[in-house]
C-alpha cells in the first residue's frame, strides 16, 4: 500500500508561499512518504519547477478537455504543468459549486484520460452523522463518485468528514476505523483484486500531535491536509507521522 501525506492549499499562497514547499522539500529523506502539496492554479507551474521529492496536485478540473468553460481548467491543461495529482469531489467543491457525484466521477475520468492520478474525496456532513447515515451516505458518494476504471494506479479516496474539516473536530479512532475498512470493503466489493491496493487517506484537523494516532487505524494509508500543509513546520511533522506508521 503506497503511503501518501497530500497538502491541499486551497485559495491559499502566492509565489512568496513557496518557500514553504522549498522547505518541505528539504526536510524529506528516503525514508518518509510520497508527498504531494495541491496548491491554487496559479502556482502549479512555480511549485513543479522547484523539482525534489515533492509531486504537485491541482485541486480541482473540469470534465471537458477543452471548450468554451472560462474560469476551469482541464486535466489535461493540468498534466501539461507536470502535476501529477488532481482532487476532485472535494466537500467545499460538492456545497460550494453544487458538484454531484455524476459530475465528480466525470472528472475523477477526465484525470485518468489525462493520465493524473485522482484523490476522489467523500465524507458526511455532522447533520448526517448525527443520524446514523454515514456509512449510507460514504456508500452513494463512493458508488457514483469512483469510476469503474480506478486502481491503485490512477485513484486515491479520501475520507473527509465535513464536519472535521478546519473545525479542529476529530472523529474518534472508532469512527475512522468504522469509515475506512467500510471503504476497503466496498472497494473489493465493486472493483478488482487491486482494490485492496488503493490508497485510503483521512482528512480533517490532522495534526502532527494527532497524527500518530489517526495513521495508527487500519487502512488509513495516509492524510489530506488543509490548514496544516501551508506551512513546513506543521507539515513536516505529520509527514515524519506517517512515515513511522
């Protein structure tokens, strides 16, 4: 299982942010994770060029690969910057731009076509946890969400509870656990024997002081980040985290 510590910037940084990534990159060794920080559009080419063990993501594309869609940005535009890496799904995009689970899978497709790899993310709002539908509910988003054409080549999942994300809520152990080795089985349920290889990742207020803990869950192969991956010092600890997991 390919562990993987994914930085998402969201509407954060300019050029002058990129220090942060350079002093990611130099605080990396053999040891640690594949590591990928997912910055706004406008930095993807500056964050590529500094080069290292760093991959670069972009957090969202357009279905389309090509066309009359002003403001987007396509998989394959995103490809011919040398990112590697896009989100899609992401709960901000699914509340924020009424993105359904048709739409995200469409993408999650366009970033295979262009040969990106796609962090899919999912995850349940507090109203829904509350009662009792999450597991429901991570069950419709990853059927309609994940193309029948994902493997470990080409797909990263990330839970994402949208209640925990930049609230500094956490679920419990349990709860993680109970979402990710659902995930696993519905993975292997739908898919190939390569489902057991795809990358699960949990995002939502993880810290370098929870992150022991989080990356200790079975199946929980690594994290997205939000807040934290802005800067190295906050970064760099949950990146060492996961490496000793």
């Amino acid at each position: 299982m390919r562990k993987l510590a994914a930085g998402n910037w969201k509407m954060n940084g300019t050029r002058a942010s990129l220090s942060e990534v350079e002093a990611i990159n130099a605080a990396l060794d053999d040891t640690d994770p594949a590591v990928v920080i997912c910055p706004p559009a406008s930095l993807l080419i500056p964050a590529y060029d500094i080069g290292g063990k760093i991959g670069i993501g972009a957090q969202d594309c357009h279905m389309a690969s090509s066309g009359a869609h002003t403001g987007d940005i396509s998989a394959s535009q995103i490809a011919d910057t040398g990112a590697t890496y896009v989100i899609v799904g992401h709960s901000e995009r699914r509340t924020d731009h009424g993105e359904t689970n048709d739409m995200i899978k469409a993408k999650a497709q366009a970033a295979h076509e262009a040969g990106l790899m796609a962090i899919i993310c999912i995850g349940e709002t507090l109203t829904e946890r509350e009662a009792g539908e999450t597991l429901a509910v991570l069950g419709k988003q990853m059927s309609g969400s994940v193309p029948d054409g994902a493997t470990s080549q080409n797909t990263v999942i990330a839970y994402e509870p949208v209640w925990a994300i930049g609230t500094g809520l956490v679920p419990t152990l349990d709860q993680i656990d109970e979402a990710h080795r659902f995930m696993r089985a519905e993975l292997l349920a739908t898919l190939d024997e390569d489902a057991q290889h795809i990358s699960l990742l949990y995002g939502g207020s993880v810290k370098g002081s929870n992150a022991d803990d989080i990356f200790s869950v079975p199946d929980v192969d690594g994290a997205l980040v939000g807040g934290a991956s802005l800067s190295a010092h906050d970064f760099v600890p949950i990146i060492k985290a996961l490496s000793r997991a």
